[in-house]
C-alpha cells in the first residue's frame, strides 16, 4: 500500500512526451475546468500533489474500505485540478495510526519533509482532520505549507495558507 517510488520533478514541463500530454488533455477537460481555482499557480504545477492517506485504527482500515477508496481516489482530483499523474504521489504508510501525535507517524515525517523541500504544490485529503489532530503539529504543518507556498484541498475546498482568509479557516477545522 505504499507508494514511495517517484522522485520529485524539478519540472513538470521537464517530463515525458506522455506526461505533458497527459497534463494537457486534462487542462483541457471542461469537467476539470469548473475544479480549477485561481490559486493554483504554474508554480504550484511544478511541483508535486501528495495525497495523504490516513485511518486511525487497523479497525477502520479493515472495515471501513469506502472511506480509504475515496482517499486514494484523491489522486484524480489531484489530476483534474491540472497535475499530470506521473507528480502525483500518494503517502500513506500511516494507515491504521492515530493522528493525535506526528510520533511514530513517517507518512506524516515525510510530508512534512516534502514541503520543507519546497517539493509539493498541493497535499490533498479527504478532511484536512486526518493529516493531524494534534494542534501543535497541525499548526507545524501550516506554517510550513505557508511559508513554501504550499495548497491544501479537501472536500469542502482548496486553501491557500498563506493567505490570511484560508489560514482562518483552516484554524478552525
């Protein structure tokens, strides 16, 4: 279940033929357009989409698939919002762990390392809850997402942390 192979593209536009064709029919797709948001930037398209893949319990992970489909489903929207497939990666080596501590939790480490590298244009989730409960790491996590410019999406909208309004509002969730 974990997906960890790709490498960071330093470009998307430095990828294959395939790739960049791929990228362009779904720039393309009126049903992505109605997805698209101003806050997405060429710069935010350079770089990766993560989606975060997380259940608290084994529990939930066994008993509960809808909820995880629709998680590794992410990666579409993530396709649909502009990224080609190939800098779309899914993290999610921390199925079955509990958000309440970054601790023990490497799919989150990595995250957090990924957008201090300035790697990640956009970390989509299927509620921002599930990337953290706790609210030192959740604040940890959007500060950095501020700083290295860094989107984040889930079901109810995409947020840009580095603006005031969104920051606001990802306080609260």
């Amino acid at each position: 279940m974990n997906n960890t192979t790709q490498v960071a593209p330093t470009n998307v536009a430095s990828s294959t033929t395939s790739t960049a064709a791929r990228a362009t029919s779904a720039r393309h797709d009126p049903r992505a357009a109605s997805l698209r948001s101003e806050k997405i930037t060429p710069e935010h398209l350079e770089r990766w989409a993560i989606v975060y893949v997380r259940q608290s319990t084994q529990q939930q992970v066994l008993e509960h698939r809808e909820s995880t489909a629709r998680q590794y489903a992410l990666a579409d929207r993530a396709e649909a919002l502009g990224w080609p497939a190939a800098a779309v990666e899914v993290i999610d080596e921390d199925q079955g762990q509990s958000g309440s501590s970054a601790v023990g939790r490497s799919g989150f480490q990595r995250l957090l390392a990924e957008v201090s590298s300035d790697r990640v244009g956009i970390i989509l989730g299927l509620e921002m809850s599930r990337l953290a409960r706790s609210c030192k790491d959740w604040h940890a996590l959007l500060e950095l997402c501020a700083i290295y410019r860094t989107l984040l999406a889930d079901a109810d909208g995409l947020y840009d942390p580095s603006h005031h309004n969104d920051r606001l509002l990802l306080g609260l969730k």
